[in-house]
C-alpha cells in the first residue's frame, strides 16, 4: 500500500514541491489520493496472502494432517471464503461511496493548490500557467526564487482562444507586496511580438499583420487577488465520472443518452432542410405536375452564366454540408467515449467485489498445489497474475473508448478470463492432483507414438 502511495505522490511531486504547503494540506493530499490505490492493492493482497497462507500450509504439511482427520481443502476454505465475501461486500460499498468522495475531494483540492502562491508555482524549464500567461524560465534563483532567467511568455488578450503574444527576455524579477493583490513581473532586455487578428477570417488565414519590438525593461502586472484567498475547503467540481456512485452513473448515463438522439435528429433536421428536399417535393403538386418534361442534360437549360451560378452554389453547399459531418463525427466521437467511460465506470464498481473472490479462489489452490510459502515465489506468482489481469482490463477498457469493444464487455474481460481459471485450480486442488498433470501427457503421447508404429 505504501509503494502504491508513494508511486501516486511521485505522479503529483510538481504539485506538491515548492509550494511552501502546510502540513495539513499535504496530509489531505495523500488522504485523499489513498482510496484510489485500494483498487489496485486489495485484489493483489487477497491474491498473495492467499497464496503464501495455503503453500505454507502444504509446505509444512498442514494439509496432510488436515486431510488424516477427514478435513478436506474445501473445508478449510470455508471460513477464509466466509471472510473473503465479507472483504468483496465492503470493497463494493467502498467503491460506490469512499472512492468518489474522495476523487471528488482530491480534485478540488489539486486545483486550489496549483492556484496558491503564484510565485512559488513555477518550475523550471516547463511552461507554466499563472492568470493569462503561460511563463516558462531556464533557472530561478534567490530565496524565494524571484530571479529569473531565459523567459518566454505566451500572453492571452482579450476573449481570443490562442496565446498570440509571445516576451522573450534574458532576464526577471518578481516583486510582490503581503500587502498587495498585485504580482509585479519585471523583464529585462527582451523582445516582444504580437500577432494581430483581423476580424475578417480569409485576412486571418492569409498574411497576419505582426507588431514586433525590442524592449530593456518591460512590466506585467498580475492580479492574484483571487490566488491569496483560496479556500482548500472549497469544492465545486462534482460531474466527473469517477466522482459518481451508481446511482448518479445510472441517472448520468440515461442523461448522455437522451442527449445524444436528441443531438442527432437536430442534426438530421438540419441536414434535411440544407439539402432542399421538402422543397423540391413541391414542385409535384398542383399544376406543376403537368409541366414536368424529362431532361437528360438539366444544365443545358440554362445559360453560361447561370451555369456557373448552378455549379459554384451546388460545391459551397457540398462544402458546407461536408464540413458540418466532419464536426458531427467529431462531436459524436467525443459524446461516445463520454458515455463509454461512465458506463465503465459503473461496471467498476462490481468487477472489484468479484474479482477479489475470484483472485482468492485462484491463490488458495495455487498456494496448495505449489506448496510453497514465504514471500519469494508466491509474490512472483501473485504480481504476474495480476498484472495479466490488469492489463488485460486495460487494454479491453482503452479499446472499448471507441466502441471498438463493448464496453460492458471489456469491463468484464478480464474476470470472464479468470473465472475458468480459478475453477481449474480449484478443482485440481481439491482432487490432489499437481498443478499440471506431466505423467498423462506424456503417456498419451507415447501412446500415440506406438500407435502410429
């Protein structure tokens, strides 16, 4: 479990470093990053304890004294077994309840730390986002890390999407006041290009207008009225998928749904009517139905110039019509890997329950048949049935995104994978057989060989 913390807090080092945290915070940090560990360490634990407790048994010959009184593998099964359904019952509640509470909190509160202490937020050699600028610097230096050097800026304006200004500068200063809800930004020797964005799309597309100048000295003035009175309490953040129970996956899923085919007539009306079909079925009704002449050229009824008109506005309209499709594509591409991933995620919370039941009826056989305890080759055993486990459920879950598999499908791959396993196991164990029969195949084989002699 440990390991596995670490590893996490290893991921979000950068959040955490240089941010002159207090003790509290960090602690709610790894609180909460906590639970969503369980769902890797619980299956693995069950798995390898079971192992190590049923080859040290048969290591030491347990089971055979065991076996002398009349008590069979299954017996003695039975209470692990009792105890292992109760370990699945609350892994089950554990998932629905603990573990989106907890990403829900872990996501707030990873959004509030990176807003505190603007100052302090910047590392080295990677951009970084501070209000509307994106900064990145090659060194800092001084107590508090105010010296800069090697700046680039890429500075938003307005309510444009893209970060068209670019500062370059050798060196910065920060100059902050405790006092104060403004951060001073001071760039020394650099220079500064603005693209320009004219209004009219062909101009933008074409040549841009660029304001280009050299400066010694050059201040940004950053607002962080809002940076210094952050509330770690604060929590606003609650439609992730991972942050649902069943409940709200199930309301949230039928949602998705609805809006999807809601989404798709709209965008099929509106194709309808683009292509002119309910008007041209006009044109059968009333007189004009006795009018209708068959033409096999419907161009050469018109002139040159008209022509021209006909083509040109039959391409924009193909055009256009071609555009719309590739962004429904787009929009239905993202809508579907939406809705995959929250029905995955409510199959997640059953796949945890079962899969440690499953897993203890895998390592309890194992660990007889092997016969061998301790912590050497039992957890060997243990970590490469379970990484065969998880990426399998990997795997299966990342196609599934697409719709290249059925999500309800992928999520149950790998358990459906397993379970013939544990069975297989089970049996073997139960019937004092090693784990893979050796004598027989070797005997059919030789049996064969006299056969064909």
């Amino acid at each position: 479990m440990l390991i596995f913390i670490l590893q996490s807090v290893w991921v979000y080092i950068a959040e955490l470093a240089g941010k002159d945290l207090d003790i509290k915070i960090i602690f709610k940090f790894l609180l909460f990053v906590s639970p969503r560990v369980v769902v890797l360490v619980l299956p693995l634990t069950v798995l390898l304890v079971s192992i190590m407790v049923f080859g040290d048994f048969a290591e030491n010959y347990e089971f055979a004294a065991m076996k002398s009184t009349g008590i069979s593998l299954q017996r003695s099964m039975r209470s692990l077994g009792i105890f292992i359904l109760l370990v699945s019952i609350v892994s089950f509640f554990f998932s629905n309840n603990i573990i989106p509470l907890a990403e829900y909190n872990f996501f707030n509160l990873r959004r509030n730390i990176a807003r505190v202490k603007p100052a302090m937020a910047i590392a080295e050699g990677q951009f970084n986002q501070l209000k509307d600028i994106n900064i990145k610097v090659s060194k800092k230096s001084g107590d508090n890390g105010q010296y800069l050097k090697d700046v680039i800026i890429h500075q938003k304006k307005g309510n444009t999407f893209g970060n068209y200004t670019v500062i370059k500068s050798e060196k910065g200063e920060f100059i902050s006041n405790d006092k104060s809800d403004i951060l001073k930004l001071i760039l020394y020797n650099g220079n500064y290009y603005d693209e320009l964005q004219p209004a009219n799309y062909i101009k933008r597309t074409k040549n841009r207008p660029l304001i280009k100048s050299t400066f010694d000295k050059y201040i940004i003035n950053i607002d962080i009225s809002d940076f210094n009175n952050i509330d770690f309490e604060k929590k606003d953040a609650s439609s992730r998928y991972n942050m649902l129970g069943i409940n709200e996956l199930k309301k949230t899923i039928d949602s998705l749904y609805q809006y999807e085919n809601k989404s798709n007539k709209t965008f099929s009306n509106k194709m309808l009517i683009k292509s002119n079909l309910r008007t041209l079925s006009e044109n059968y009704k009333g007189n004009f139905k006795d009018s209708i002449v068959k033409v096999d050229n419907i161009l050469g009824l018109f002139n040159n110039t008209k022509k021209i008109e006909l083509l040109n506005y039959g391409i924009n309209s193909i055009k256009n019509i071609t555009e719309d499709i590739k962004v429904k594509k787009r929009s239905i591409k993202i809508a579907t890997t939406n809705i995959n991933k929250h029905i995955i995620a409510y199959h997640d919370k059953f796949t945890l329950s079962i899969i440690c039941i499953i897993l203890f009826f895998i390592g309890a056989p194992l660990g007889a048949l092997i016969r061998k305890g301790g912590i050497g080759l039992p957890l060997v055993i243990a970590i490469l049935i379970f990484l065969s486990y998880h990426f399998i459920s990997i795997f299966s879950k990342n196609s599934s995104e697409d719709n290249s598999l059925n999500p309800v499908f992928a999520t149950w791959l790998g358990i459906l994978i397993m379970l013939p396993f544990s069975i297989y196991l089970t049996r073997r164990a139960t019937k004092d057989r090693s784990l893979i029969d050796f004598d027989s195949i070797i005997t059919k084989i030789k049996k064969n060989k006299n056969d064909l002699r």
